[in-house]
C-alpha cells in the first residue's frame, strides 16, 4: 500500500466516503490484516473481501484483487469461504 493512498484515504471525512473510498478503505484494512493470517485475521479479510465484492463492477472482482493485494483471487475466495462458512461464528472474530 504506498503511503500516499494511506494519506489520501485517512484525510478524507468517514461520513462523506465515495465507493472508492470505501474500497480504499478496505485495501488499506485487508493490506495490515495480511501480515499474519491467524483465524481472527482471515475471518476479518473475508469479511471485507465479502464487502468489496458488492461494491466492484459486476465480472470485475478477481481483476481487482490482482490489482490490489499479492494474494491470488483463489486465496481471497478462500477468506471469503472461511468468513461466509461461520468463521465469524466460530469466536474467531
């Protein structure tokens, strides 16, 4: 993540953020969660990877996963999988 989207999306005010602001934001939080991937973390990717996927143009979700993080589309859906499949239920989260 290069320090100027860091800046950018911190200066903005959280009550007036546009999609891609929001996506921005999601990047920004996926990106320190992927430091370490303990069963919390994957549980919080997924959870914003889940949220990302509603925002992304329909059909252009994995593009932007390469464009956005070093994992692979099938690592991100995997997140996703352990999010949707009860890992917020689980108490990993």
């Amino acid at each position: 993540m290069s320090n100027e989207k860091l800046e950018i999306c911190e200066e903005k005010n959280a009550d007036v953020l546009t999609e891609e602001d929001e996506l921005l934001q999601i990047i920004i939080g996926v990106d320190r969660l992927t430091t370490r991937h303990s069963f919390c973390q994957m549980c919080r990717i997924g959870g914003l990877l889940v949220s990302a996927e509603k925002i992304v143009d329909h059909g252009q979700f994995a593009q932007w996963i390469r464009n956005n993080f070093e994992f692979s589309y099938a690592t991100a859906k995997r997140f996703m999988r352990f999010y949707k499949n009860g890992g917020y239920d689980g108490g990993y989260c």
